[in-house]
C-alpha cells in the first residue's frame, strides 16, 4: 500500500496546535488537544469587493486582479459613454486620469501604469470606432487608431504589444496586432464571432466564448500570426460577453449572457476547462483585468444584470486559496431610543454616545451604546443639533450648535459639565481630537459658512490657522487628533468642491487627495492616513478609506441616512455610524473590513 509520505513527501506531524501557514496546503497533522486530524484545504471562492465609483458596463479594463484599473463604459442602455478611469488597489477604487474620448463598447489590456483602449462607441446607436489611447497611470494620450472602427472586439496582450480580436459588424473577420505604434492585420480567427472574452499574450493569447445571440463554447489559441482551435469550454453554449484573465495554459472564464446573465466560472489547465466556484451575482459586459499569468484569482468590476437597465457598481473577486476570505461589510446594530440627525457622536468602534440633535425639534437626549443596544443617560446642558465632537466613552466633548451658539460641554461618562465658550458662535463645524485636545473647524452663522478653526486644551478655545483658499464650508465632518486631523465631505461656497479634503498638522492646512463621491454630512473615523468616510447627502450609500494621498472605495452601507452621528475614535476596519436624516431614522451600522484566516479542516471519515 502506498503511503501518505510516499505521496505527499512529508509524514503526518503530531502537534498541540494547528499549523498556520498557507504553504502547509495538503499537509495533514493530528492535533493532540482536539484529538482529531486536520489538514489546510485550499478552495476556490468568489467574495464581494468595494464597489467601483462610477456604476457602468462595457468598459475597458486591464492589469491583474490586485492592481487593475476601468476606463470608459456606458451606465445604462442604451449606450451613453464615458471618460471616467478607476484604479484597483487589492482593496478598493480610486480616480484616475479622463479618457480624451469618452465611450463605451471599448475594451482594454496592460498594466495600470500602461494601459491600452481601443475601439468602442461614443453614443447611441452603436457605431465602431477607431480610438486608440494608451494611459501611463496619470493621464491618456491618442494614439494611431485601429484601421477600421470596433466595438464587439476583445483586447490583451500589453501596451507596446496587444491584439485586438472579435467580429466587426459588417465584416467577416477582425484581428489586428499592435506594435506600440501601428496596426497590422493578424490572423483569421477559426471561429467568426464577436463579444469573445481573451487574456494572455499577443505571442501566447487566447479567446473564448463570444457569438451573440445565441453564444458559444469555443476557445482557441494564438501564436501571434495564426489561431488553433483549444479545448471547448465545459458548458455546452456558454454565452458571451464575460470575463477572464490568466494566460494559455492557466486561463479562467466567468460570467457572461446567454438568455440571462450566467455566474458560470470555468478554468483552463492547458488542456481542458473544468467548472468551478459560481459568481455571486451574474454578470456581463463587465470589466475584468486580463494581464494576470494565473487561472487562482480574477477580478469582475461593474456590468449589466441580464443584458440591459443600469449599469451596476459591484466588484467581486476570485481566489483558489487556502484561506477563507470574509468580505468587508456593515451589520445592523442596536436602534437608538429617539431617531435623530445632527446629533453629536464620540466613542467606539463599539462603544458610543449619541447626544442631542434633532428628530425635529432639536433635543437634549443623550444615549449610550454598549455594543448591542442604546440605553438613555443624562441629558446634555443645551439642547442643539448640528454641533462638533470629539473624545472618548467617558471622555467625550460636544461644542457650537445652530441655532449658532458658543456652548461647550464635557462629558465624564454619566454628567455634563460646561467647558470654555467657543471665541465664535457657529453650527454645523467639524470636530476632531480629545477632551483636553479638540479642534473645531469651520461651520455656519447667519449668513455665511466660515472658514475659522479653533483648538481646545481643556478648559479654553483659543483661534487657530484659518482653512485655506477660502474653503468657506459647513456640514463637514472631521476625525483624526489635533496635530493631525481631516476633514472631508462639505458644503462649500469656495472653491464650490464638495470632493475637496483638507489635513490638519497642528499649525497648518494643506489640501489632501479628492473625494470619488462628492458629499456632506457623513461620518468620518480613523486616523489622517487611515481614515473611512461613510454615507452623506442625497442619502449616498457610499463608502471609502483614506490613506493619506488617495481615497477608495469599501463596502457601502444598507440604511443609513446624511447626517449622521460617528463614532469618531474607530477605525478604518471597524467604524460605527447612527441615526441620520431627515427624515429622522434610528438605525445603526457597524463595519468590519475584509478579514482572511487560513481553511482548516478537520478530517473524517466517509
């Protein structure tokens, strides 16, 4: 009889404790406190990411599941065309640099820092074109364009060396190979179709799938100057427009329509597909990044649901890991006992407390969070909503309020003790910091929003650097220390920039990387390098981190409403938010960012 060790190279180990290194996939060992054998099982798993910024569908995309970006696209049918680029970082979307032309029907390849888009439609109906652009990771530049127009093609391969295949309507065939400089026609495909899905090489390229209306199961191979018919894909008529990435001989293919959108995923081991882990939400013409070499992850970015409607915003992602992937997520938490907005919050991440606001009219209520529900505690001194925050559980700081008033107020856990009156009466200010180190910036009175800043020591409030260029604001939220806070998302009079940032180091003001949802009103926690903003006006779901240069996108919210109250002392992966409106709601949400632990199973016998 062969044995394990024969067979896998290594003997069973006899341990106290689990192993906890991926590279111990397939070892098997007997875990003498549990008493039982275990093993690390790799499996193959898609997950929900952060959504992109820009909902779309028929965008292009390249670079690797990690480090991808999309450009272009149309956000309903029928087509509309845009210019709009967003990078991938492994974790969330940020903006890049504007098509020249924007477009959708267009496809793509590369790496983020040399992209390549080529073809597509700028409006409706759909016309191919012959737009040409290539991206250094800042900005896009014309190149020479295809010599015909395009917009059923597939592109992959990189920048100095890409082809671009798929029918063109009204023509038998379209391959043509790219230099980094100019279009030569390549080979005949075996198969005439458009609306293929391809990756790899432009040496060593494949497609798959394509033909609508009925759709195909066809792959093929291509060397640079001719295609060879490969192994069919796994599903009988698998559709079209979907997704892949990796190369000939490590290839996957997910998605795509047929008479509805599949969650099929299929990969490729250089002689046959086999089905594997179906997508959560079926898409097509989705982005997808295609530079990757490996058939282990993929990434889908945006698409239509069943061919048609409003282009979604949802990311999901492919990986065959040895560790189990949790998504980034908001739960639903405890209801407050009086739903309110403009209230104060400082606490957290599970901790926290609610005070004043208005449900209308404006209110006095205080309440606690213990992690799972609200209990009532002292009323503050002056009822007032609108007002700055900061602190802790038991050492929290509320100031200013609209009405504009000067009222400070302390809170040691159970009372309310007045504090030092503010120099200038204002509402709707940001806040950040301590109980003995506060800062208070900008705000409203009648009639104008403000640009002056204050700093608390714990007793008085003393005129600080003004913010800067003018930024008049108010409804703005802030987070961070005194020496090194943010503030974010507000209603400006000038620049009029609601996307605008700005970083506070304890004597000045500079302006910090711009919002991809401009908004008001949202709950900001973390620190001036790792911060996340949450919710804001028009009751925007929207959620992104901030990591002192860019923002990107996270996981958006279920309920929550503008307005809101935070709790301020979170983090970036483990923020709490309440309240919000009008009209007044209670609910309350907590986030935990994506978490990863390793897949360990305990073996029986069947």
């Amino acid at each position: 009889m062969t044995t394990y060790k024969e067979i896998f190279g290594k003997q069973i180990k006899f341990l106290s404790s689990d192993l906890s290194d991926a590279s111990a996939t397939g070892q098997i060992w007997y875990n003498s406190t549990a008493g039982k054998f275990k093993s690390i099982v790799a499996a193959a798993a898609w997950s929900s990411g952060a959504p992109i910024a820009t909902a779309r569908a028929t965008t292009g995309a390249g670079g690797i599941p990690t480090a991808a970006w999309i450009a272009g696209g149309t956000a309903s049918t029928p087509n509309s065309g845009l210019a709009i680029t967003e990078e991938f970082n492994g974790s969330g979307w940020s903006a890049g640099g504007n098509l020249n032309q924007a477009r959708g029907y267009s496809d793509g390849s590369g790496t983020q820092t040399a992209g390549l888009q080529v073809g597509g439609a700028p409006t409706s109906p759909v016309v191919g074109q012959t737009y040409v652009e290539e991206y250094n990771g800042t900005a896009w530049t014309a190149v020479t364009g295809t010599p015909h127009g395009l917009w059923q093609n597939s592109v992959f391969g990189i920048q100095t060396a890409a082809v671009s295949a798929g029918q063109e309507p009204g023509t038998a065939s379209a391959v043509f190979n790219y230099n980094g400089s100019s279009w030569t026609t390549g080979g005949t495909m075996t198969t005439t179709r458009g609306y293929v899905t391809s990756a790899g090489t432009q040496t060593a390229g494949w497609i798959a799938g394509g033909s609508p209306p009925t759709g195909d199961n066809y792959s093929e191979h291509y060397d640079g100057s001719s295609w060879t018919a490969s192994a069919n894909l796994a599903t009988p008529s698998s559709g079209y427009a979907g997704g892949g990435n990796g190369a000939q001989t490590a290839a996957i293919y997910f998605g795509g329509y047929l008479t509805a959108s599949v969650t099929n995923t299929e990969t490729f081991d250089g002689s046959s597909w086999t089905a594997s882990a179906a997508m959560g939400t079926g898409v097509d013409e989705m982005g997808s990044a295609n530079n990757g070499t490996s058939n282990s992850t993929a990434l889908s970015a945006g698409g239509f649901v069943n061919n048609a409607g409003s282009a979604k915003s949802l990311t999901q992602e492919y990986n065959f890991t040895a560790n189990t992937i949790t998504a980034a997520a908001w739960a639903a938490g405890g209801n407050l006992g009086t739903a309110r907005y403009l209230m104060a919050g400082f606490g957290g991440p599970t901790t926290a407390v609610a005070a004043a606001g208005k449900t209308p009219p404006t209110v006095g209520n205080v309440e606690e969070y213990n992690g799972s529900s609200w209990s009532e505690e002292t009323n503050v001194g002056t009822a007032r909503g609108a007002l700055g925050s900061a602190g802790t559980l038991t050492a929290g700081l509320i100031f200013g309020g609209y009405p504009a008033v000067t009222t400070t107020e302390e809170y040691d856990g159970s009372s309310w003790t007045g504090g030092g009156a503010m120099n200038t009466a204002r509402g709707y200010n940001g806040g950040a910091g301590t109980q003995t180190a506060a800062l208070s910036f900008g705000g409203y009175v009648a009639p104008a929003n403000q640009t002056s800043v204050e700093k608390y020591d714990g007793s008085s409030w003393t005129a600080s650097t003004a913010l800067p260029n003018g930024g008049r604001q108010f409804a703005t939220s802030g987070a961070g220390t005194q020496t090194a806070a943010l503030a974010a998302g507000a209603i400006y009079t000038s620049p009029s920039n609601n996307a605008l940032t700005y970083e506070f180091d304890g004597s000045s003001w500079t302006t910090g990387g711009a919002m991809n949802t401009a908004r008001y009103g949202g709950g900001m926690a973390g620190t001036q390098s790792d911060m996340i903003y949450f919710a804001g006006d028009d009751d925007t779901k929207s959620v992104e981190n901030y990591d002192g240069t860019s923002w990107k996108t996270n996981a958006s919210l279920t309920t929550l409403k503008y307005n809101i109250g935070p709790a301020a002392a979170g983090t970036s992966t483990t923020a709490f938010g309440f309240g919000g409106g009008p009209p007044a709601i209670a609910n309350s949400e907590q986030f935990t960012g994506e978490t990863s632990a390793l897949n360990v199973k305990t073996l029986t016998q069947s």
